[in-house]
C-alpha cells in the first residue's frame, strides 16, 4: 500500500469516525439478543430443536450473502447511502422480531434485521479505507473492537429484559441503536453531495474476475478463509447453543448462562483491539492463528472433561478463539498487493466461511438429538477448531494472493 501522511484522528472526519463507530455497535446485536431468552420466545412462539437451528444459522448464512451482494449495491447507492440502508433495514428488522406473531415472522424479521448487518460488515472496511486511510489498522481495531461490545451488551440485557418487560421488548429496543447509527451517516451525506454523486458511480471498485475465479488455486486465499471460517464455526455455534450446553451440563440458572454468554462476547474485547494491531507488526501471522486455535482446543476439552470446575474459565478460552476473526481481517489486506486484490480476498473469505459458519449451529444442534448429549457437539467443535493448523504453516511465510496467482498464470 502507498505511504499515506498521518492527519490528526479527528481532522475534518469526526462525524464519519463517530458514523463508523456507531455502526460497528449494531452490527452484533441481533445474534447475541435472542439466544438468552429462547424458552420465554418459546412460551409465547414453539420453537423445536430445529427451529433453534435454524434462527442460529441465520446470522452466517445472511452475512455470507452480504458478501456477495453489497460491492453491486454500494456502487449503485455510494457507501454511505449503502450505510443508511443497512441500518434502516436493522431497524425494521429488530421492531419486526418484537412484534413478531409466530415462527415464520420472527424468521423474516431476523432475515431482515441479519442481511442490514451483513450489509454494514462488508461496507465498514471500505469506508475506514476512505475516510481514514492513514489509519487503517488503529480504526479498524476499534472499530473490530466495539463489535465485541455489540456482542457482549445484549447477551448481558437479554433475560433480564426479557424477564422485566417481555422478551418482545428485549428483542425490539436494540432498533433504537440503530436509528442513531443512521444520523451521522445523513449529516455526511447532508454536508457533501458532491462526494456522494462520485461514490455513486465509483466507490467501490469491483474486483477483476480473472482475480476471483482463482482465488480457489491460491494458497494464501485459503488459508485466510480457512482462519476466518474456524472462527465463525466456533463463534456462531456458541452464539446458538452454549447457555443450552452450559445450563445443561452445569446446572447452572438460565440468567447466568446469559451472563456467561456475555462474557463469551465480552472477553473477545482486548483481543479484538489488539488482535490487528499485532498481525499487522508480525512477520510470521501463524503464531497467532495457533494461539486462537490453542484457546479453542482449551475451552472445548474442559467443557468435555469438567464442565463444572472452573466453567468461568473455559468460557473465556471459547470467548478469546475468535480472535481468529479480527485476525482475518487484517490478513486480508496484509497478504494482497493490491485494493482491488484486498476487494476479492474480503469477498472470497467472508462468502465461503460464512457458509461454513452457517453449518455450524446445525451440525450441533442434530449431533445433540440424536445422541442425546453434548459430548458429539463438542467433540466436533474441537475437531473443526484443529483444522486451523493447516493455516497455521500455511501463514509461517509472507507471500500475496497476487504473486500466487501470477505465478500460476
């Protein structure tokens, strides 16, 4: 990448910093509110096992197709009215889970509410790229790292909301988050309509196709995939079913599995922001990928073997693993030489894992019907968390998706 000269943080761009901050608190809401308060849904709405699947297969399958989509919708709208979209959409999408009168509903609505998000994860590196490419790596870990908050504050609000008011109301007041994202994003597009005409035709540049169709031939793409889907696997999977597992094999109340799901979120905060910060200074990313890797197997062997002792502390280890995912990210532009390279890495990486991410809650929730415990479910977890290791020596070397491919040519 070109040296860019550092300007003050807040130079001419503190509405956009605040804009890209603000929707970095949204986008996590949706997937940490509801699976807290599943059996007060399930008094009002049934919910089977496969139903509980399949609401936790929603957020990676709606973030997958996010990744193809939004580069044709923000060059057909500009970044920031792409932004306005996203949140208007979480909006709708969080009031439409409220008031949702049966499964079906809550099923559109969650869509709803999930495909804004996804929206806003594709469209968030591109507009810190834009408005603040001197400082890329320090925004982009705050901005990763205000996600973890996103997490971590409705899974800690979820049942006792829920219990307080309704869980209607503990899924609905999360669209309030959203109204407010919007405002700096319309002040932006208030105060330069010049610069939104340009983005209109221009702002994202679509990646050649020579460039993605290839991508499946280069080791350096897949080894970044292969990191970001061992994260999502694990992290979705958690999101779906560990205040079930938990509750089930310690006994434990169904408020404090939810603070422990909040914890889940919570602890992935430090790493999160320090996560990028570290790759981007390192030469050798697979130590980190092992450590991710290291936490996951930690976390999974201790609920396997002593669920009971020190529950806080495996927890924690399955919270810390998805530092694999803010890892993924910032391997996404230090292992391309070019941005249209780094818009078909982001592409790639984010559409093939968040489909295996998708299968994740599944593939949990019916290896636990049929045999009836939770052992099979986090024997397989801990299994598609030693995938990593390919990645690990795969990543021991600098070496760009573009020189691969040329290579090959």
């Amino acid at each position: 990448m070109p040296e860019t000269r550092s300007l003050p943080l807040w130079a001419g761009r503190s509405t956009a910093l605040l804009g890209i901050f603000l929707v970095a608190l949204t986008l996590r809401q949706a997937v940490a509110a509801i699976s807290p308060i599943i059996v007060q849904i399930d008094a009002d709405i049934p919910l089977s096992t496969f139903a509980v699947s399949v609401l936790g297969m929603l957020p990676p399958i709606l973030f997958a197709l996010s990744g193809f989509i939004t580069p044709r919708i923000a060059r057909a709208l500009g970044l920031e009215r792409a932004l306005v979209l996203a949140l208007v959409l979480m909006v709708l999408g969080h009031l439409g889970r409220g008031f949702a009168p049966n499964f079906a509903v809550l099923v559109i609505a969650s869509t709803t509410t999930l495909l804004g998000m996804g929206l806003g994860n594709v469209l968030l590196p591109p507009v810190v790229r834009r408005y603040f490419p001197d400082r890329v790596a320090l925004v982009s870990a705050v901005y990763i790292g205000v996600l973890s908050i996103s997490t971590s504050v409705p899974s800690a609000l979820a049942a006792p909301l829920a219990q307080g008011v309704g869980w209607r109301f503990s899924l609905g007041i999360w669209a309030v988050t959203a109204v407010v994202a919007v405002v700096p994003w319309l002040l932006v597009l208030a105060r330069d309509r010049r610069a939104r005409a340009l983005e209109t035709t221009a702002s994202v540049d679509e990646p050649p196709a020579a460039i993605v169709g290839q991508l499946w031939r280069s080791r350096v793409a897949l080894s970044v995939t292969l990191t970001f889907a061992v994260s999502t696997v694990s992290m979705y999977s958690g999101f779906a079913w560990l205040p079930e597992i938990l509750r089930d094999l310690t006994g434990i109340s169904q408020a404090q599995a939810g603070s422990y799901l909040a914890l889940f979120g919570f602890i992935g905060l430090p790493g999160a922001i320090l996560g990028p910060l570290v790759v981007q200074r390192m030469r050798n990313a697979g130590w980190v990928v092992l450590f991710g890797i290291v936490v996951f197997v930690i976390g999974y062997l201790g609920l396997l073997l002593a669920p009971s002792t020190v529950t806080v502390l495996w927890v924690i280890c399955l919270g810390v693993g998805p530092v694999l995912f803010p890892v993924s990210i910032v391997l996404i532009n230090k292992r391309t030489r070019t941005h249209e390279g780094a818009v078909a890495l982001s592409g790639f990486a984010q559409g093939v894992a968040y489909t295996v991410g998708a299968l994740g809650p599944l593939i949990v929730g019916a290896l636990h019907d049929l045999t009836g415990s939770w052992t099979a479910p986090l024997v397989f977890l801990l299994c598609s968390s030693l995938v990593g290791i390919v990645a690990v020596v795969s990543l021991r070397r600098p070496a760009y998706v573009e020189d691969e491919l040329a290579a090959r040519t």
